[in-house]
C-alpha cells in the first residue's frame, strides 16, 4: 500500500510545475508544494539506487546515489552563484557536508537493524578525503576572517584548490570504485530491475528533482520572510536538506530494508562528493559564469565539517553500526543547527 502511495504522490511534480508556471502561485505554496514533491522523488531515487546496488555492490551503489543525488546540489548552487549569493552557496555546501555525515548516517543507523557490518576501510578514506578538503578550504578561508570575504584575491586563492581537490577525487573515487568492483561477487536477486532500467529511473528522477530543487529554493525568501529565519540558517540547515532531500530519503528507505552498509555508503559518498567535487566543480564554473566564487567559509562552516567528519570516523572505526551512535549523530546535527540559527548572517 505505502508502495502505491509514492508511485501515486508522483504527481506531486507536474502539480508544482503547474502551479509555478501556469498560476504563478506564491512562495509559501510553492515551498510547500515543491517540498512534498520531493519525497516520493526521494524514495524513486533511493528505490533505484537499491535495484542498481544487486548488480553493482553496495560500494557502487552508493556511489551511483551520491552522483544522482548531488545533481541537484550543484544546480542550485549554480543557480545561487548566477544570483550573486555567494553566502548562500557556501552555507548549503558547508550544510550539505554536515547534514550528509551526521544526519543522514545517524538516521540510518538509528532506523537500520543494530550492530550491523559497515566497510569500515571505505568509510574511513572517504572521511579522511572529506577532513583534507577542510584542511586546503583554510588557504582562501583564513585570510576572508577579515575584510571584504568576496575580493577577488580570495576568489584567485580559491582555484588552485579547487583544481587540486578535483585532481584528488578522480584519483580516489577511481581506486574505490576498483575495489569495490573487484569485491562484489553476488548476483542480482531474482525480480531486480536491469541495470540499465534502473540507471534510466535515477537519471529521469534527478533530472525532475534538479527543476523540483530550484524551485523550492526560489520560494524560500519569501517562506524566510514569514518565519523571520536568517539568511545562513537558511541555507545551511533547509538549502542544505532540501538539496539533499535524495540522499536523505534513499539512504532511510535503504536502512529500513537491513542494507545498512550500503545506506552508510550513500550518506558517507555524498558528504565526501560534495566536498572534493561538487564545491571546487562549482568554484571553477564561476569563473565561466562570470562571478567568481570564493571559498571564504566561516569559521562555523568549517568547524562543523571537520568535525562531523573526525566524530563520524571515531564511530565506525570499528565497522560495527549502534542505534545509540545513531542517536547521537543526530543530536550533533541539532548542535550544529542551533548553532547555526545563533550565529545568524555575516
């Protein structure tokens, strides 16, 4: 029955294109609209992702979500850079880091059956690819402590960077992904989708998540004005579950199901993609688009990715999942929030 229910809420997206397009409607319906959107999108993306993970391995699987998911993230970041909101675009990001590693993972080792196997060597060098992203974002970091974060000196700064972390994740992602290949041995269970039809729902599904994304993101000034929210908070807490609303619910519904290892590589992968790809991805098309983006995060931004990626390594460095870890995971992610809504706007 639940299944009927989100193949039928599907047409939550055509709804919301309607409504944006054809009556025009306002940011709070559209925000309300484009949010529930999401959800069944969520769950096709996640359903797809475990279809591809029997012929694939859950390393790949969670690989292949990661990419699909964060489709969508580097769109609205695009989006916001051609906007001229720089800030914006660094909270989701430094937010999307955060929200994949302690969010997505506490809620799926909370939801997910107890003292479950994890790859602990493939977590561990993601969250180490993740801690040496932070480390390289303090060249153009540090010196935007003070005076004007947007100067171009920072934005110069910030391209060497982003070179050397897109250098990093090709070498990394491709090591990683041979092994895994060279690990998965089992075959398809008997009733899985082909490969090829459920790479074909990923793709169809992000590609309506991406336009979904963008609108909700244009409606969130105006449902930001009725609940007096800041512009940071914004950002790094909503932009930033919102854009990963895939991630979010594929690696619950994954949990859920008992593959617990491949919903840990979904949330692990994505946090670890958007820090070595789709942030300095995003830096080097700036420059195409005109208005160059500087790395110069906040000194919040960046305790909060380092240390949701060294908490989170001390977690599974056992390989063993704990729904009391879980728990906890979450909990850090609602320290970080309140942090967040504390520190307000530059």
């Amino acid at each position: 029955m639940a299944r009927k229910l989100l193949w039928g809420s599907l047409v939550l997206a055509p709804v919301t294109f309607v409504a944006r397009y054809v009556f025009h409607a306002d940011a709070t319906v559209l925000f309300v609209l484009a949010a529930a959107a999401l959800i069944p999108l969520a769950w096709l993306i996640g359903e797809a992702t475990d279809q591809a993970g029997e012929h694939t391995g859950p390393g790949i699987g969670g690989f292949l979500n990661a990419s699909f998911g964060n489709a969508p993230e580097l769109i609205i970041a695009l989006f916001a850079v051609a906007d001229g909101l720089p800030n914006v675009v660094r909270g989701s990001l430094a937010g999307s880091v955060v929200s994949n590693v302690l969010l997505v993972l506490g809620l799926a080792m909370l939801l997910g059956p107890d003292r479950s196997q994890l790859d602990r060597r493939s977590l561990l060098l993601q969250l180490g690819i993740v801690l040496v992203a932070v480390v390289l974002f303090l060249v153009p970091a540090v010196p935007g402590f003070h005076g004007h974060t947007e100067r171009h000196s920072l934005a110069l700064l910030s391209l060497p960077v982003a070179i050397v972390l897109l250098g990093l994740y090709a070498v990394v992602t491709t090591r990683n992904l041979r092994r895994h290949h060279a690990a998965h041995t089992e075959e398809a269970r008997a009733g899985a989708w082909t490969l090829s039809r459920a790479l074909v729902a990923l793709a169809a599904a992000t590609i309506v998540t991406s336009f979904i994304s963008e609108i909700l993101v244009h409606s969130l000034d105006g449902f930001a004005k009725a609940a007096g929210l800041s512009q940071f908070f914004i950002a790094a807490v909503i932009v930033a579950i919102v854009g990963n609303a895939a991630e979010h619910g594929g690696a619950i519904v994954i949990a859920r199901r008992g593959k617990l290892e491949l919903s840990s590589e979904i949330a692990i992968s994505s946090s670890a993609q958007v820090a070595v790809f789709v942030i300095p991805a995003v830096v080097v098309l700036s420059f195409v688009i005109g208005h160059p983006l500087a790395l110069s995060f906040r000194p919040l931004e960046l305790i909060g990715m380092a240390g949701a990626a060294a908490g989170v390594a001390y977690t599974v460095r056992d390989g063993k999942s704990r729904r009391w870890e879980g728990g906890l995971l979450i909990s850090a992610y609602a320290a970080f929030a309140v942090a967040v809504y504390l520190a307000g706007d530059r």
